[in-house]
C-alpha cells in the first residue's frame, strides 16, 4: 500500500530526526574523547550518556518511521 502524502511527509521528518541525532552523538563522542584526553573524565563520562541517550532516541524514531511505512502509525 502507498504512503499518503502526509505519512510520506511524516516518515521523511523522523528518518532526518533520526540522523540527526546519529550525527550529534558522533559529535559528542568526538568531544567526549578529547575531554578525555584532557584529564576531564568526569566531563567525558556525562558526554557520552548524552550521546548513548542521542542513540536511543534515534533508534525509536527510525522504528517509528517504519511503522509509518507499513502503516502502524499515520499522520492524521
């Protein structure tokens, strides 16, 4: 079954929500490393909580992006 515009529409934003958040837990790794590197450990382990949590979130949205895709979930 096609996508309705809407759903289409819904779908694309959480698939670029979703990258998004892949890309900025990239980012905080990245920094979490070089605070790490600096002797902030503390500040580095919080980072990278963020960044685990950036992960979860992401996978959810990609999840809910293929139900929308199947039809599980549609924008009303």
């Amino acid at each position: 079954m096609a996508l309705t515009k809407p759903n289409q529409q819904l779908r694309r934003e959480l698939k670029e929500a979703a990258a998004l958040l892949k890309w900025s837990g990239v980012d905080l790794c990245v920094f979490a490393k070089c605070l790490l590197a600096a002797g902030d450990e503390q500040s580095a382990n919080d980072m990278m909580k963020i960044a685990l949590s950036f992960q979860e979130t992401e996978d959810k949205l990609a999840g809910y992006a293929e139900e929308v895709k199947i039809g599980g979930i549609e924008r009303g």
